[in-house]
C-alpha cells in the first residue's frame, strides 16, 4: 500500500517512516499543507496519515479539501487534541480512524493493517480500467480518485462496460443491461447516454464499433 505522511515533527515522521517501510509500505513524508496538496495532486495514496495540529488548522483544512474534491483514500489522523469536539469534526470531515499523541508506533501499523483487510473487502466489490474504479454496491465511480457525478443509466452503461473491458457488447445487450424489459426505451436512448458517458470519462475512452457496439479503449 502506498501511504502519504503529513507530519510536521521530524522526530515522529522518522520513526512512522521507519514502521512503515519496515511493514513493507511505500511512504512519502512532506511537513506543510502545500506541500501535502501538491503530492496528493500529482500521486496516488491508498491511506494519508494526517497531523490534524498542523499550524493554523491546517490539517483539517487539507482533509476537507482533500474529501471534497472526491479523495478516496483512507485517513487516520494523528492528534493531540483529545476533546469530543475535536474528534466529531475530524470524524464528520472524513476520517477512517485517529490516535491520539503519543501512541504506540505498533498500534498505527495494525491501524493501517486493518484498513488494508477494509481496502481488500470492497476492491472484491469494484472494477477498475484505466484510472476508472466502479464500486457495484455504493453504486460510486470516479476517474483518477475523482468522483464521477453518474445518473443511474449512466452508472449501469459504465457498469455493463467496464465488467468486461476487453469486449464489444452489442447494442442489444447494453440495452439488456441499461432497462427492464418493461421499460420504454426510446431509438436512440443508447446513443445518448453514451455521448453524457463520453463527456464525463472522456469521449477518447469509449470505442465505437460500427454495425455492432462499444467497448472501452
């Protein structure tokens, strides 16, 4: 799993960095909020371990936007601040779980252990294509850790589509995949939803294949 550590002590960043790899993770470690925003911009985290007391309230800025612009990493928190309160806004915020300071390094790597057992569990749930993730049971979908905003025919022909990625589906069994048999379907619905797909994935990611069907690229 690859972390991301935002830690402002050097002290406590080396001994996470050295429990981390030590467990076998990939771990980046930067001190500040820009600096945290350009590597969750240009990389892509499974897990952030976030210092919630980063000056000026940094931490749970950086976690807000993060979760806003459709981050879908897990977060553990590192805090001092034991108050109720504190933990409610982190929690509401997005957070998967915290510690509070000074903790065991040990408790943290089977904090993180935990979440991966989490992470197996609903990737036995998703697909995934070409920076495309498609979770069936939260009906979710984003593009590059960016949630996509689907309507539900939208969500089903990225569903039909990305369940057998290396394969033309015709338009009938698209159709099959899209309505119930009791539905109207209009003669050029497919077409259409198709076009509002292309918009949101990208036009350059979905195939036609004349006198049959589409495919992913």
């Amino acid at each position: 799993m690859r972390l991301l550590l935002v830690e402002d002590d050097g002290v406590l960043a080396g001994a996470v960095l050295e429990t981390m790899r030590c467990a076998g993770h990939a771990i980046d470690w930067v001190r500040e909020r820009c600096e945290a925003e350009l590597s969750l911009r240009d990389g892509t985290y499974d897990l952030l371990v976030l210092d919630l007391g980063l000056p000026g309230d940094a931490g749970l800025d950086l976690l807000n936007q993060y979760r806003r612009r459709g981050g879908r990493a897990f977060v553990i928190i590192l805090t001092a601040r034991d108050a109720v309160q504190s933990r409610i806004r982190a929690l509401d915020a997005g957070v998967d779980d915290y510690l509070i300071k000074p903790f065991d390094l040990e408790e943290l790597a089977a904090r993180v252990r935990a979440l991966m057992r989490r992470r197996t569990s609903q990737a036995a749930q998703a697909y995934a294509h070409d920076g495309l993730v498609l979770n069936r049971v939260s009906h979710e979908a984003s593009l590059h850790d960016v949630a996509l905003d689907l309507v539900p025919r939208e969500f089903s022909l990225l569903r039909a589509l990305i369940e057998e990625p290396h394969r033309v589906l015709t338009h009938r069994e698209l159709l099959g995949k899209m309505y119930g048999p009791d539905d109207a379907i209009d003669s050029n619905a497919l077409e259409v939803h198709v076009h509002r797909l292309r918009q949101k994935i990208g036009a350059e990611r979905i195939v036609t294949v004349r006198g049959i069907g589409y495919g992913l690229r």
